[in-house]
C-alpha cells in the first residue's frame, strides 16, 4: 500500500489516503469522502511517502519516470 497525501478542496484538510495503485494514472484530482466536510468532495493529491525510505514526494515529481511504478 502506498501513503498518499492528499488535500480537501473545500475545507483544505490534508490526509493521509492508502491505495494499492498509483494514483497519477487518474491525475491530480479525487472525488471521496472527507471526514470535516461530512459529504464526497474533491481533493487534490499532494505526493506520496515513499516506503523505502519514507520521504515525501510531490505530485508534480511523482509524474516523472523515475518515481513511477513499475
């Protein structure tokens, strides 16, 4: 499972959301549940924290070939 980071576009709270896929194949953007809000909003994916290491990596360089799952 990968740790993303992810952001609310209503209420701005960041979160922690566990996938077993990466989500830069469906782009920047999420439409869940957000726990403040209490309803589905969108939200913006941050990064992720790499398992090996545990290092945050931003959307934006998560996009690059080199971060990308094989």
């Amino acid at each position: 499972m990968t740790k993303w980071l992810i952001k609310c576009d209503r209420c701005g709270t960041e979160s922690v959301f566990n996938a077993g896929y990466d989500l830069t194949n469906l782009g920047s953007k999420l439409y869940l549940y957000c726990e403040k809000c209490k309803r589905n909003t969108e939200h913006t994916v941050l990064g992720y924290y790499d398992d090996d290491t545990n290092e945050f990596i931003p959307f934006e360089k998560a996009l690059s070939f080199r971060y990308k799952s094989l």
